[in-house]
C-alpha cells in the first residue's frame, strides 16, 4: 500500500501542469481522495467514485491524472456527453490532434459516427505537416476498428506529407484486416522492393489471410503482375513460390523456384530443396522434374548426385500410389524411370554415401516389379559383400534369401536366412529370417520344425512377422492328417512354395490334386480360395470367378466365404456386370453381417446404386 | 404456456389412437435395442424412408424405441447398405407386436412419422463439421439438411425448413468469449467477418446484430419451428434474448463498456428456458453466465463416473419428451462443453427436463414450447469426445455407431416428422 501511495504521489506530481495560475501541488487532502476513488473503481463501485473524482477536477482542471480518471470513469458508465464535455473543455483551451482523436473516438463510441469522423478530420487538418499527426489519429481509428477510416486517413497523410512511401506496415495490415487483399499485397510489393530482407515479417503478416481463399488468390494474382514486371527480384518470386505451394500448386511453385535458382546462381540447390517439399506433399511429378532440372541444367553441382538418387526414389514411390488409380503402362513408365535413375547414379557415383541404399532400391526393383532375378542378385551381392556393416545389407541378406526361394534354391535359402537369423543389426530382420526359416520347413513338410520356430516368434508379440507366424502355426495346427504323413498339407505347401515362385500352373494343379483326393479336408476351403487368386495371376478371370463363387457354395461357413464372395462381386463389377455384383454384394451383407468386408461391400454397392442411376 | 404443452401432447397422442397402423403382408422391424449394430445410421434409414414418402411407424418403448415399415426391396435395400440391422416380420407377428404397444397398461405406443422434415443448420460458411456434433451426427446418419447462417436468416429463409439447429454460435457477441486466441488467424478472421456481416445489415455492432438473429429464431419457433441447440448455442441464445434492452458485452469486444445497469436491464420474459441469470460480464472469463453450471472440478473430471439418466415418460401421454429420449440405456455418459449442464435453479417452470445427473442441482436436457413451436436444448459439446479442445481432431461416428449420447440428436430430427391431426370433437 505504501508502494502504492509513492506511485500514486508521483504520477499527481507528474500530472501537474508548469502553467502557475490553476495549478496546485497536489494536497494531502487530494491525495486521499483520489485514493479512495480508485478504491471504489477497483471496487466497481464508480458511482461513488465519481462525486470524488469531480471535486477534484473541480479543484484542480488542468490536473491530467484527475482529468483522465475522471474521463476514464464516465466513460465506464457511459456517460458520453460529461466526457466529451471534459475534452471540449480542454480544446477549447488548447486544442490539439490527440485531444481532437479523443474527442472523435468518444462521438464514435457514443454512436455519432458522422460527428466522429468530422472531428478526426479536424484533428488532420490541425497540424497536416507532421507525420505523428496521422499515425495519433491511425491510432485511435485502429483501437475502435474503423478500418475504413484509418486507411483513408494514412492515405491522406501519404499525400499531404508527399511520401508515397509512408506507413506502408501499417496500410498493408489495415487492408488486410478491411478484406482489401489486393491493396494488402500491393502495399508488400512496395515494401519488399524497399527493403527485400523483409521477406520473412511479408511472410508472417500473410500467413494470417492466405488461410482465407479469397486472401491468397488475391495475393498470388497481385504477385504475378509484380514478378512480370520485375523479374529479377528474388523477394517477389520466393513470396510467389510460397504462395503458390499454400494453394498446393506446385507445379507453379516449380517454375518460381527454377527461376530463383538460377537468379541466385544456387547450382540446383534450390530446386533440391523444392524437390524433397514436393516429395513430401507426394506431388511425386512435380518433384521427378525437378530433380531432372538438376541433372540437365546442374549435372556437375554438389546436388546432382543426391538428386539422381532421389528421382529414382520418387518415380518409385510415385509408381506404387498410383498402382490402383493409373494405367499399368503409367506405372511401367515410372518403374523403368526409377531402375534408370538408380543405375545411373550407381554408374556415377561409386564412392557416394548413398550407393548401398540405390543398390538395395535397384536390386528389390529388378525382383518385384521386372521379376529379373539375375540382375536383383548382382546389385544385392555387391550390396552385402561391399557395404556389409550397413543397414541396407541386412536388407540385402534378406532379398538374397528371396531370390534362393524364386530359384527353387531352397538349401541356399536356407543359409542366407540362417547367416542373417544370427548376424542382423536389427531384431525386425531376424525376426523376418527366422520367420523365413520356417516357411522353407513347411515347404519341405517338415511341420514339426516349422511348428516349433513359428511358435517361437509368435511368443514375441512385438515382432512385425508374429502375425504371419501365428497363421503359419494354426495352419500347422489345423491342417495335419488325416494320413500320419499329412499328404493333404504336404501338397498345399508345395503349391504354396509354387504359387510364391509364380509357377501357377504347377501350383493349380496341386491344388486340383489336394481337392480331388481330400474334398472335405479343412484345407479344401483355403485351396479353392487360392485357386482364385492363381487363375487371376494367370488372368483367367471366368475360371477365377467360378472358384471363388465355389467358396461360398462348398463352404458356406468358411473364414474365405465372405473374402470370395467379395472378390467375385468386385470381378463381376470389373467385367461389366453391376446387376450381379450388387447382388453379390448384398448376399454377402445378408449371408456375412459380421464380416469386416460389410462397411467395403455397402460403398461398393452405393458406388453400384449411383452409377445405375 | 402448460396449456399448450398439454395440446401438443393430446394432438401427438391423439395421432397415436387415430392412426393405428396396419399390418401389410411384410413389414420391416429396425430394433432400436442392444441388438442394433448401428442406432445412428438407422435414422437416416427412416429417414431416406420417409423421403421416398412411405411411412414409418415408431414404436416408442418398444425395444428402445424400434421403427416398422412396410417391407419393400428399396428400404430393405437403403437399411442393407447403411449397416443398419433389421428383422422381416409377417403380417400376423407385425400386428402382434402392434397390439402389444398398444396394449392397456403398457409404457409404449405407435407414433406415425409421414413426412421428412425440412432441416437446416446455422452454421457459418467454412464451419466444419466435425465442430458441430449435431453436423457429424447429421453427416454421419446421412440425412441431407441445408446450412444457413446470418443472411438467410434475416432475409426470411427460416419459414421454408421444419427444424432448425443452431451450431456453437455466441449469441451475445463475444466471439465465443475467446479472447485468449484474439491473434490467432482464425480469431482474427472470425471477427472481421462478423463485424463485416453486422456491418452489411445496418448494423453497429456484432452483439446487436446476433440478437436480431436470435429474434428471428424465437419468432419462428412462436410460428412452428423446432429448434434444437448445443452447448454455449443454448446458453448464449436466452443471453441474447434477455439483453436485448441493454449491452452486456465487455468493451474487449465490441469497443465499449457494459451498460453500468446491464444487470436491472435484463429482460427474462423474452427468453426460451432460462429466467433469473447473471451473465458473466468478465471478457477474460470463459463462462458465459450462470445458466452452466460448469464442468466437474478437475479432481472429480471422470469420464467413468460422470452421466446423466434419462427420465421416463408416459408413452401414451407424453408421446413428446417420450420421443426425445428414446434410448437403448437408461443412462448416459456425460460431456464436457463450454456450456456443460443447466443450473436447475434457473430453468423457467414450464420447462420439461428429459435428463438430469443425479444428485446434483443440474441438468442435461430440457424440452419446452413457445408459441406453436418447441425447443430443445441439449447441454456438452460432444458426447463421445469428453472434454473436446480447440483445434482437437474430429470424432469418427464410424467408431460410435451405437452412441446413446448421439441418438438424443437425432431422436429429435424424427420429432418433427410425427404426424400431426387435430382431435375429434
């Protein structure tokens, strides 16, 4: 409290005017009353402050901390007039441009609007020479957001002081807080061309419109007539480029960054950086030209050779989004441009850090998509023999595994995937390994192995195959007999090892066996199901049909039913059949509610419903 | 004001008795009990079911408040692709099962729904609406409405829709009383926009303009309407209301101070629910007034332990609020909003409370009619989003096909589709 008094004691002083005739040092006697008028304020009790508050003023008129309080205080209860009375008393003295803009706040809060704005306009013309006139009156405008009038008065003053180039900030926020994007924008142009290190502060005070569609169009097209006109300024195009990527056009993002890179002579490392942006935003097409600028305009900048990496990277994964929505020659374009860029910066960058993960994209590439297992093999074998303390070599191990499967080498196989069990950095590839290991003992009929390594990654929950080793374990379960050397699943795993080699034929035909001497083996169901998908690989899609509708048929209680069902439905909609699908699609909503395929199978049949009209 | 309720109810009643269905060849049964696999999306079935101007006849009390149709490929086909679960019944079992709900001495009855009503949402353009729980219930369940908001409003739009919803609108002008995020971009925007748009209309401030709004709203729920609200949506809108003599609003945002009598000057004959409030006139508190009773403290803010119950009506003559809380629980999981649950000591008397917590001086859900119309105002933000933030992401019904908090949305958007017939005299 004591502090208080001090305080309260010297902003009086302070207040006091140098003026001799009214002015008097502030008593003792005052002191407490404007003391116990505050107490009331804090109190919300201005009522009983104001009678104190105007025998002070009464005493003491020239006394700005009374005068203030006082004004303060009728505001509070919006006594309007008595205020506009204690300023008009004040002018009248001496007028000057804060106690006009007060005066005109006061008519505007009071909702005299017109009387407002004229009072605003005397305080201009009270002293229009000097530039603290017009940001005193922009002030007050700003606090009651009479946007409208702030910008006129900045305008007026731009004019009267002849300084096009005065409160230019402060006109670019009021435009934008008005809806004036275009003369916001305009306002940034000017103050980018004046001071292009401000590109950040532009930046930030447009994040706050660019949210608001009309505020973004507006700036990009004010931004486009600047760059047309000055082209060599890096500040509008990089502004320009941004703008561009927030509406996510990024093929016009792509154009500006192009031309900034070689305004700023960066040697393709803008682009790069633009490139990884794009890749981000998975606009793979607008990235792959971007890291093929490079390697044409760039071939010998430091980026070049990240960059080729990264193209055959992007047309990779560019490949594989559009697996279920483009053509497949689309996709075969992308894969022969991913297996380009790899091997090309293999062939130019043998020391380059990246070199062990292209030959691991290359060598998986040449297995996957071209199925070429002899050139997957060379780029794996020079990946683990050349690089074996990385990570990508154990990946490598790994594939090399799966090329020993495709080639029926399955002694081999097996030693790879023993060497990576042992060796791996990482669990998630020994996992994968033994996991592998016991695959190679189904596949050989040797269930007991097989049942004792797949039980042993299922008792790690966290291991990614534990799943698959969970199904490979009740399969194992389930399927044995009825003969005490399990023929029926001895054949299902050769057809499966067959099916994984892509031999289909070979694979149908063991499973046409299996069905011909076990038709009700608990294994019947899966054979069938699989005899779908191989007819499909084979792109038999009548036969495909016929095995999959035999699912639900044969084994109406089957986990497959519901699955077959599905896919005949789905084939019959593919082959142009939309009657029959929708009704293979309600069969399976009637016959499978609690399948996970229903909430599929109702936007499929909505899909069907709208297309027929 | 009791009066009229009491008429209402006799009218619905009387549609009840006057109207008993007729068993066709085939009827369709949707259970709304435990063995519904989604509660949700069986009302916009009824829905879509009306549209194509077939009736549907809701058996309320009936196995959580079932619906039976006449059975035909179109519905069999509408229920099959939304998932939502149904038993085809013989002439001879649906006339059965009419009997049973009709029977002396039981809770139950038939209400006949004929005609899908018109539905719109004020809602804000660019409003998403995963804010809006009554949107994502309306989205999720399929059931086409229209989105209006100031403009519409006040050009007179309101006369072409049966049902109205008011998204988390302040009423008062206060922008949500979120004066925390005011240099936020979209705080920022959201006031410009308002006072452009109060601008537009002649207006000089938000406040004024939002009250002219909540006006609107009142008059057409004096000429028929329904009108359904949320959260602050219901609390700022009797705010609006009673102040429209005076100005509650903190200088913070609308640039001047609070009428210095903004409290005498509250005028509670104008409002829907609530009478004998104080707003809180702090532009830095969140609470809007004392209608909300707030949240649970933190210690006490327990999912587990927090519900409301649903209050039993008679079927037969209370068909109304019957039809407001037909439920499969009697029970349901509370929710946190800005505006959580109504301070019972300020409800008007005829107010009808559908669901209460227990033991404690609140409640959840209230009914009440004005005029011709009625409204109901449901407190909470989200029911199966507890304590929902600014800025969290988006319940997915999908995850909630069952939710009993959400089927008090939309118990209500059927309300209006119940037949309407004056009493033989």
């Amino acid at each position: 409290m004591r502090l208080v008094t001090i305080v309260l004691g010297v902003s009086l002083l302070l207040g006091v005017p140098t003026a001799p005739t009214h002015a008097q040092q502030p008593d003792s006697t005052q002191l407490k009353k404007f003391q116990r008028a505050n107490g009331f304020l804090r109190a919300d009790q201005p009522e009983r402050a104001l009678p104190l508050l105007e025998d002070l003023y009464t005493d003491a008129p020239q006394n700005t901390a009374f005068y203030r309080k006082l004004k303060q205080t009728y505001e509070s209860i919006k006594r309007y007039d008595d205020a506009l009375q204690l300023v008009d008393d004040r002018i009248d003295s001496a007028p000057t441009v804060s106690l006009l803009a007060e005066k005109a706040r006061l008519l505007y809060q009071k909702g005299e609007v017109d009387a407002a704005n004229d009072t605003w306009d005397r305080a201009v013309a009270l002293a229009p020479s000097r530039p603290q006139t017009y940001r005193t009156v922009y002030n007050v405008l700003a606090e009651v957001r009479h946007f409208r009038k702030a910008i006129a008065v900045l305008r007026e003053g731009r004019d009267a002081l002849n300084r096009p180039g005065a409160f230019r900030t402060e006109l670019a926020q009021l435009y934008g807080l008005d809806g004036q994007f275009e003369a916001a924008m305009q306002e940034y142009v000017a103050l980018l061309s004046e001071a292009p290190g401000r590109l950040n502060y532009v930046r930030n005070q447009l994040q706050t419109f660019v949210e608001q569609g009309q505020g973004l169009e507006a700036s990009i097209q004010v931004l486009q007539q600047t760059v047309q006109e000055t082209p060599l300024n890096e500040a509008y195009r990089e502004l320009l480029a941004w703008l561009y990527t927030e509406r996510d056009d990024y093929a016009a993002a792509f154009d500006e960054y192009r031309a900034l890179d070689r305004l700023g002579e960066r040697q393709g490392q803008i682009l790069f950086r633009f490139a990884q942006q794009a890749a981000d935003a998975q606009r793979y097409g607008v990235a792959t030209r971007a890291c093929e600028a490079i390697q044409e305009q760039h071939p010998a900048s430091t980026v070049a050779p990240k960059a080729q990496k990264l193209l055959g990277d992007f047309y990779r994964r560019w490949a594989r989004q559009g697996a279920d929505s483009t053509s497949t020659a689309e996709d075969s374009a992308r894969y022969a441009r991913a297996r380009a860029a790899y091997k090309s910066f293999l062939q130019n960058n043998p020391q380059h850090s990246d070199h062990p993960e292209a030959l691991l994209r290359l060598g998986t590439l040449e297995i996957d998509v071209y199925r070429a297992l002899d050139q997957a093999q060379e780029a794996l074998d020079q990946l683990v023999s050349n690089y074996s303390d990385t990570e990508a070599a154990d990946e490598g191990q790994y594939h090399r595994g799966r090329i020993a499967v495709l080639r029926d080498s399955l002694d081999r196989a097996r030693l790879l995937f023993s060497r990576l069990a042992a060796s791996a950095q990482s669990s998630d590839f020994a996992d994968l390994a033994q996991y592998e290991l016991a695959l190679l003992h189904f596949y050989r009929g040797q269930f007991d192995a097989a049942m004792a390594r797949a039980t042993s990654i299922s008792e790690n929950p966290s291991a990614d195959v534990a799943n698959d080793a969970i199904e490979l374990k009740t399969l194992l379960q389930e399927a044995r007999g009825p003969d005490s050397s399990d023929t029926a699943l001895r054949t299902f795993a050769r057809a499966r090892l067959s099916q994984r080699q892509r031999a289909h034929g070979p694979a149908l035909s063991m499973l046409d066996t299996l069905l011909q001497q076990h038709p009700r083996h608990p294994l019947a169901d899966d054979a069938r199901f699989r005899q779908g998908d191989l007819h499909l690989a084979r792109g038999d899609t009548a036969a495909a049909l016929t095995a999959f509708r035999a699912v639900p048929e044969r084994h109406p209680r089957s986990p497959y039913a519901d699955r077959s069902l599905f896919r005949a439905a789905a084939l019959l909609e593919a082959s142009g059949r939309p009657g029959a699908a929708a009704q293979a699609f309600r069969r399976l909503l009637t016959e499978y509610p609690a399948s996970l395929l229903t909430g599929d199978a109702r936007g499929r049949l909505r899909t069907l419903r709208h297309s027929q009209g | 004001m009791r009066f009229r309720s009491v008429l209402l109810t006799a009218v619905v009643l009387a549609v009840g008795l006057l109207s008993a269905p007729s068993a066709t060849a085939q009827d369709l049964l949707i259970p709304m009990d435990a063995q519904q696999e989604n509660h949700l999306k069986a009302y916009g079935a009824v829905y879509a079911t009306l549209q194509e101007e077939q009736t549907v006849d809701w058996l309320l009390n009936y196995r959580g408040g079932s619906f039976l149709t006449e059975a035909s490929e179109t519905v069999r086909e509408e229920l099959q692709v939304r998932g939502v679960s149904f038993t085809t019944v013989s002439a001879g079992q649906a006339s059965k099962i009419i009997a049973e709900v009709e029977a002396d001495g039981s809770n139950k009855s038939v209400v006949p729904l004929e005609k899908a009503p018109e539905i719109a949402v004020y809602a804000p353009e660019g409003a998403v609406p995963w804010d809006d729980a009554v949107r994502l219930a309306l989205e999720y369940a399929e059931v086409p409405h229209d989105v209006i908001y100031d403009e519409e409003v006040l050009n007179g739009d309101l006369a072409s829709y049966d049902w109205l919803h008011l998204h988390h609108e302040d009423f008062t002008g206060q922008f949500g009383k979120f004066i925390r995020y005011r240099n936020e971009p979209w705080y920022i925007q959201k006031q410009n926009k308002a006072e452009a748009a109060a601008k537009k209309f002649g207006f000089r401030k938000v406040s004024q303009l939002k009250r002219a709004v909540a006006q609107r709203f009142k008059q057409y729920v004096s000429q028929g309407g329904f009108l359904f609200s949320m959260c602050s949506g219901t609390e700022t809108f009797d705010i609006a209301l009673a102040a429209h003599q005076t100005d509650i609003v903190p200088e913070e945002y609308d640039g001047d101070p609070v009428d210095p009598d903004a409290l005498e000057q509250l005028d509670f004959a104008n409002t829907l629910a609530f009478r004998d409030f104080s707003p809180n006139l702090n532009a830095r508190e969140y609470e809007h007034s004392n209608i909300d009773v707030g949240p649970p403290p933190p210690k006490m803010r327990d999912p587990s332990l927090d519900y409301f119950t649903l209050f039993e009506f008679s079927a037969k003559w209370d068909p109304v609020p019957s039809m407001l809380t037909q439920n499969h629980v009697a029970t349901v999981r509370g929710f946190v909003g800005q505006t959580t649950a109504f301070n019972k000591d300020v409800l008007k008397e005829d107010v009808v409370v559908l669901g209460e917590a227990p033991d404690r001086p609140q409640v959840r859900y209230i009914h009440g009619a004005h005029g011709q119309g009625t409204f109901t105002f449901y407190s909470g933000h989200d029911p199966e989003d507890y304590q929902h933030f600014v800025g969290d992401p988006p319940t997915d019904l999908s995850l909630h096909p069952q939710s009993p908090g959400y089927r008090l949305i939309l118990n209500n958007i059927l309300f209006p589709a119940a037949k309407k017939k004056k009493q033989k005299t």
